[in-house]
C-alpha cells in the first residue's frame, strides 16, 4: 500500500508529458501473459532471461528526470520488454534501444511494432557501450545497475544532456543517479533515491 500511494503521489508532481505517457502505454501489453493481473501493480515483474520489467513509478520518475520536451533523441539501455521504451517513444521524437539478451529483443521489438511504435529502433548489444553510431544523444536511461558510471555512455551524451543510470553491485546499497554531462565533456551526478536493479551484463 505503501509503495503504491508513494507512486501516486510522486506521479502527480512528475511533468504533464510523463503523466499523459504513463496513462497512454499499455504495460499489460508488455508483461509476460502470466504476470497480467499485476501489470498494472507498481513493483517490478520477471519477464525472464534473469530479467525483470520496472516497476511504473521508476520508469516514470527516469523518464521524467530527462526533462524531455519532445523533440529529443534518447537511448534506452536495456530494453527488456519495452515498457520504458514505449514511455520514452510518447514524449521524445526517436527512440534508441539496446538490449544485450537476443530472446528479449526480439519479443520486444515484435510488441512495440504490435503497439504501433514507428519511433523505436531496436538492437541487440551490449549496454555498456550504448549506441555510437546513433549518437550524441539527448538523454540516456540505463534499466540496469553498473558497479560505476560507464564512460562510453557518458561521451554519447549531448553536452547538457542527461543520463539516469542505477549504480552499485548486487549486495550494495543501490542508487538512482541522474548525470549531466558538462560542456567541458565532464559530468556531474546527483543520487535520487536508493533502488535495486538487476546488473547490466557486460558483452563478451
């Protein structure tokens, strides 16, 4: 109860264009048909391969720490199911996503196409890298917990753009981290909130 009124709550203070996204994307669409009577629940749920789809109030509150407008280019790391995708595709203008497990990409490319997502472009890799050849990128989110900040993703940032990445191990304390990359190439950090995420897998 608890964490459902904190994702009402904290969903009310969040920007127009994240709330219209939130109430527009059909997460029941992009679960696992097992898990469709908590689809709409605000926790996380596995969607296999090791992997779980985020719970909506942290989709929401990432997608809303990017300060979209409408017309910006992001990449979304780990792409799971697609749900942060979608959220992201119905305020920014072209949507990028990686995903390092082939199954999941494929089933997830497969129902956003279904969902009518023409802004979506999906690709199997590794997260740690991002996508080089599609940026510089307006904002960056990353659906995984990294140990650190990931350089790569930091140089296809846009100066002033904005990454909101998890960090910290399995057995630590985890953090929702927005970066801003500075104009002089470096960055700065602020931690959100403590959360906890499953590991972004390094490629081989």
């Amino acid at each position: 109860m608890y964490a459902e009124t904190r994702a009402e709550t904290g969903l009310a203070a969040m920007s127009p264009a994240v709330r219209a996204a939130m109430g527009k994307v059909e997460r029941h669409r992009l679960v696992p048909e097992a898990h469709l009577g908590s689809a709409y629940g605000n926790h996380p749920l596995p969607i296999g391969s090791g992997q779980t789809i985020s719970q909506p109030y942290i989709v929401a509150l990432s997608t809303d720490l990017l300060a979209l407008k409408g017309d910006e280019t992001v990449l979304d790391v780990g792409t799971g199911s697609g749900y942060q995708a979608a959220v992201l595709a119905e305020i920014a203008s072209r949507v990028f996503s990686v995903e390092i497990t082939a199954s999941l990409a494929a089933e997830a490319r497969k129902r956003l196409e279904e969902l009518g997502y023409r802004n979506i472009e999906t690709r199997v890799g590794d997260g740690y890298r991002g996508w080089p050849e599609k940026a510089p990128f307006d904002g960056i989110v990353v659906a995984a917990a990294a140990p650190r900040i990931p350089r790569a993703l930091v140089e296809q940032l846009k100066p002033r753009g904005r990454m909101v990445i998890p960090l910290g191990g399995e057995s630590e304390i985890q953090h929702l981290v927005l970066v801003t990359r500075r104009d002089d190439s470096g960055y700065d950090e602020k931690r959100v909130l403590p959360v906890r995420f499953v590991p972004l897998v390094p490629g081989k």
